[in-house]
C-alpha cells in the first residue's frame, strides 16, 4: 500500500514539475502564431508609408510589415515595403525593427511571409507604382512566372539588396 501511495506521489510531481510547465509554454508559443497573421484590416484612407498612394485601390499588390511595436505599416507593393524595412527612419519609424514581413502570392493572391518568399524581378508586370519584385509561395512558381514574363532573376529575401531596391524606385511613377 505504501509502495502504490510512492507511485501516486511520483506521477503527482510529475504533473506538476514537467507537464504544466510544458502546457504553458506550448500555450504561449501557440498564442505568438496567431498573433504572427497579417492584418485584413485596411481602410479606404490608408495610404503607403512610402509613396503615399491609397493602398485600398491596390488590394492585389497590397504588402505589410509588423513593427516591433505591434503597429502595422501598409504599402502597394514589394518595393516600397522594401525601401520602408531598409530604412524605417526615412519614413517616420526611427528606432522600430521589422517584426513581420507580409506579402501576396501574385497568382494565389494569399498572404505569405516575405522572408520565405521567392521574387522575380526585371519581369514585364508592372505594379502600382511601376517596376515590382513579383513574389511567389515557391521556386517552382516562381521560376514559370520568369520564363513567361521575361524575367531576369528569381530572388529570395536575403538577396534582396537595398540598392537594388532604390535602383527600382528611381524615376518611378504611377501606372
């Protein structure tokens, strides 16, 4: 009888020293991906925080970032979101980090994280606001997307340079 009272005890401190531990982080990190979504929330008056262009009128280019202080920015493509997420400051969001990438699959039209995105660029589809990376869920799509819109590269994030971004931006205009 005592032996079976040890063995309760035992599977008792178990419980409470390993397992509701382990629910609580497993809880905590569930409620960080939810939290890691895009925002579907746009209105009309939304502008850029680039270019400045209402970014409702652009709903298949739409692209967004999370700042570190939960604050959503929105823009009408790639390319402006890039310009924000190299240099924040330059456009009014000194001292916040980049939490969130969020950009559109262009023949899904679904969310996708613009870290693990893939880009074409040089393509012969224009965005609102002219020459775009065009971003894809995969290689695969990416790379069929190239060969039929006379693209020059597939990209991923990490390649992405700020130069090549403001190469983009000079001279653009809205289309």
């Amino acid at each position: 009888m005592v032996n079976n009272m040890f063995n309760f005890q035992d599977k008792k401190n178990l419980v409470r020293y390993r397992i509701l531990p382990a629910c609580f982080i497993a809880f905590f990190l569930s409620a960080n991906l939810l939290l890691a979504q895009p925002s579907n929330e746009v209105s009309p008056q939304e502008r850029c925080s680039v270019c400045g262009m209402f970014v409702s009128k652009y709903p298949d280019w739409l692209t967004q970032v999370r700042l570190a202080d939960n604050s959503v920015k929105f823009f009408d493509g790639v390319k402006d979101l890039l310009a924000f997420y190299f240099e924040p400051a330059s456009f009014g969001a000194s001292g916040q980090t980049t939490k969130e990438i969020w950009v559109k699959d262009y023949y899904t039209l679904a969310w996708l994280d613009g870290r693990s995105a893939w880009y074409v660029l040089g393509s012969d589809i224009y965005g609102p606001m002219g020459h775009e990376l065009i971003p894809f869920n995969s290689a695969a799509a990416a790379e069929n997307f190239r060969k039929d819109h006379k693209g020059t590269k597939v990209l991923r994030f990490d390649e992405i340079t700020e130069s090549l971004v403001q190469s983009m931006r000079h001279g653009q205009k809205m289309h």
